[in-house]
C-alpha cells in the first residue's frame, strides 16, 4: 500500500509547466510532493490510518465543495470555477496526507 501512496509524488513533475506555460495553477501539483514522505510509513494499521485520513479529506471534498458552489450561485461568477476545481483537489490532498502523517506519527491508533 505505502509503494502505491509514494507513486502520487511522481505528478509533482507536471508542476514544471508552469515554465513553459507561465499558468499559477500547475503549481498546485507541488502539493504532490510530500507524498514521497509516504514511502517511508510505518506498515503496522496503516489501512486504519489511511482510512481515517481519506475521511477528513472527504469531509474537506464536501464542505469546501458546497460553500464554493453556494459562493458561485451567490455571486455569479463562473470564473471562480478553475481556481475552485484546483483548490479542491490540491486541498483534500493535502488534507489527507497531514492527517495520515499525523495519525502514523503522533495520533496513532488506541
């Protein structure tokens, strides 16, 4: 499982776009980078521990996703779309490689 999680780190490398196109949004691929931390997770209840992680990036997914699309509805403006979509993703990868790190470090499971 751990080798699968080490081989997101690997799309940091589209993050170098950002040279060639001058798009702020293929930044957000550097938020790809701290899965190559992943590869050295303890093994023991790791399932466990990326379960709960996916459940906080899930809760991020929802919560953020609804107040975005009630913020567009609100406001009507449809150019929030991409930056939104970006946000989203980027966010809940995240979120849910802080949580794994912190339930494999510091949290563990009682």
């Amino acid at each position: 499982m751990k080798n699968i999680l080490w081989y997101l780190g690997f799309l940091s490398v589209v993050s170098l776009l950002y040279f060639v196109e001058g798009n702020t949004s293929f930044l957000w691929f550097l938020c790809f980078i701290p899965y190559f931390g992943t590869y050295n997770a303890k093994d023991e209840r790791i399932e466990i521990n990326i379960g709960k992680a996916t459940r906080n990036a899930f809760a991020y997914t929802i919560f953020f996703g609804v107040g975005t699309i009630i913020y567009i509805y609100l406001t009507s403006n449809t150019e929030l779309f991409a930056p939104a979509f970006v946000a989203l993703f980027g966010g809940s990868l995240i979120v849910c490689l802080v949580s794994l790190f912190y339930y494999d470090k510091i949290g563990g499971v009682k």
